[in-house]
C-alpha cells in the first residue's frame, strides 16, 4: 500500500498509557499510520507538529469538560470521540 492510501490518524487522550492503548489496537490495521500522540491537555501542540486526516480522541471520565475545554482552543479536523461512559 502507498503511503499516500493511508489514514493518517492522531490520537489524543488524557493520559500517555491510554495513549499507548490506542496507538497499539491502531497499529494492527493496514490502513492506518498514527502520526502522533499526545496527552488531551496537549492538543493544540500535537496538531500544530502534525497533520492528520482524523484525530482519535479520548475524553476520558469528564468528556463534557474536555470538549469544552478543546473547542474553545483549537480547530479540529475529522474527530472519532471516545467516551468511558
């Protein structure tokens, strides 16, 4: 597969354990390539340094407060939402 056919994904989450998660259940796909991961509180730097076609973020306990918190700090591109609730 080109790399240019590839998901580029970021993944965002309140801690770098489920970060960690995350990027390893994403890296069993074909189609994807995380191009970075960041704690949620590091948002705006991590899209700032990379590009992605979707950023997979998780919430965490509070997703209410961390939306926004998020919205009112940084455009989005594509977003998957996780939520433990």
């Amino acid at each position: 597969m080109n790399a240019d056919d590839l998901v580029r994904v970021a993944i965002a989450a309140p801690s770098d354990l489920a970060c960690a998660h995350i990027e390893a259940l994403l890296a069993t796909s074909k189609d994807v390539c995380v191009v970075g991961a960041a704690a949620s509180t590091a948002l705006a730097d991590l899209l700032g340094r990379v590009n992605p076609d979707v950023l997979l973020l998780d919430l965490g306990a509070e997703p209410a407060q961390a939306l926004a918190h998020i919205a009112e700090r940084v455009a989005l591109p594509a977003t998957v939402l996780l939520a433990s609730n």
